[in-house]
C-alpha cells in the first residue's frame, strides 16, 4: 500500500507523516517539470493560458492528490534547470533523465520511460547515421547541462557539440542554418523533424538512460514515498495512461 493510502486511511503512523512532511516540507507539492515546442514521453506543453499538459503533469497531478495538498508546477525550458532546483530544495520532485553526474546531485526514484538519444539532422547536411555526425565539418547542438549534451561531447571525437537554453533554441539554430544537428532523445524528435522540411533522425544513438522520478538528496523517507508512488503508478496503468493520453500509445512503460 502507498503511504498516501495510509495516512488518506487515517492510520498514518509516525514514519509515514515524517515522510510526508519530508517531501513537502512547505505543505504544497512543488514539482519541476520541462516544456518545449512539441510534446513527447518527457517534455509537456503549454496552452493558450500557460498550463501545462503532458505525461508528467499527470503524474504530478496524481501524486498531488493522493498526498491531498495543492500542487505548483515550476516550468523549465531545460532537464538541467530542474536539476539544478531539485537539488536546492527549490521544487520536492522533478522528472528528468539520469546520469551519473545527476545521481551525485539528487535521488532518483523508479523510472517510468526509457530514452535512447540521437540526432535531428538538416536536409543539408545529408546526414544519415549517427557515425556521419561525428565528423570536423558538422556543428552539433544540443541542450545546455543536459544528460543528453553531456552523451553526445563524450562520444563525440572530431567535432564539438554547442549548447542551446531551450528546445527552440535549438530547432532555430537549425531552421536558420547555423546548425547541421540536434542531438535529444528519439521519441521527442518525430514532431521537430515535421517542422523541418527534409530532416532526417538519423539511424544510431549514443546514450540509453531513464526518465525518473527525483527528490533532493538526504530525504531518504520522502525517496521511499515517491519510489512506492511509482512503482505503484506503473503497476495500476497510471503511466500506461498518461502516456496513451498525451499521444503516445506505442511508448513502452519502463520496467
């Protein structure tokens, strides 16, 4: 049984309030979250007021609920943004992918999606594989302290990769020519590639990792709340249905 459970129940005992009070020390659930033009397993979008929608507002909403405490959404254009507030204690749960610089910074819970990254590549360039990117002609750009950008500068041999602040950043360096390749995960480039007349996602990838679930380190009760929230948010189809509900009914749930 989730913790939320319990203490809904009414039995909370004195383990369970510390790790309520452990993960939302303010009384509200502030959660990090990252937008971008397009949506995907990872990133949420914004409508015409300014809210957001997607798979992880989803699970921040469900979470919010069962904890019965209102929920704030802190947007960021950017995985490392979320990073940088979750380890600050700025937000009580982000979602973003992980590497090993990520685990020296915060606590990750279960994975709900896995990534693989590769590139968006311009019509121009005649780029196919991954292989043809690496190469001393090709400017590549990815998204600033992301696991993504941190991937690709180690596989990279004979070319740089340049940082964007954003997702839109990034697609206008490509539109306007002064970037060959973008390098983000697979599932998030299919509507990128649509508004770039020509591109290509090329064959290949360079990093395999996980979209978790993120508390601020030395919280170790409020790590076990958000581990048990979504272990039992996968195992009740909550994930399975956030993700069919923002468009992506072929994306696996993670193990």
């Amino acid at each position: 049984m989730l913790l939320a459970a319990a203490i809904a129940a009414g039995g909370a005992s004195a383990k369970e309030s510390t790790a309520v009070k452990e993960l939302i020390p303010t009384g509200k659930l502030r959660v990090g979250i990252v937008f971008a033009p397009a949506a995907s397993a990872f990133f949420v979008v914004k409508d015409a007021h300014g809210e957001p929608h997607g798979v992880t507002v989803d699970l921040a909403r469900e979470l919010a609920k069962q904890l019965g405490v209102p929920l704030e959404f802190m947007l960021a254009a950017n995985s490392g943004l979320v990073t940088d507030a979750t380890e600050s204690g700025a937000v009580d749960v982000g979602f973003m992918p992980v590497d090993e610089e990520r685990k020296n910074r915060v606590d990750f819970g279960p994975a709900y999606f896995m990534i693989e990254s590769t590139y968006l590549a311009t019509a121009a360039s005649g780029m196919k594989t991954v292989a043809e990117v690496d190469r001393p002609d090709v400017r590549v750009v990815g998204i600033a302290n992301t696991t993504t950008i941190r991937a690709a500068a180690r596989s990279l041999k004979n070319t740089t990769i340049s940082a964007a602040a954003s997702v839109e950043e990034a697609m206008a360096l490509l539109h306007t020519d002064k970037a060959d390749a973008f390098a983000l995960s697979r599932d998030s480039l299919p509507p990128l590639a649509a508004q770039l007349p020509g591109s290509r996602i090329v064959d290949g990838g360079f990093q395999q990792t996980a979209i978790s679930i993120a508390v601020p380190k030395n919280r170790p009760t409020a790590l076990a709340y958000v581990t048990a929230f979504m272990q039992q948010a996968k195992a009740s189809g909550s994930v399975r249905r956030a993700l069919d509900k923002a468009g992506f009914p072929n994306e696996p749930v993670a193990p």
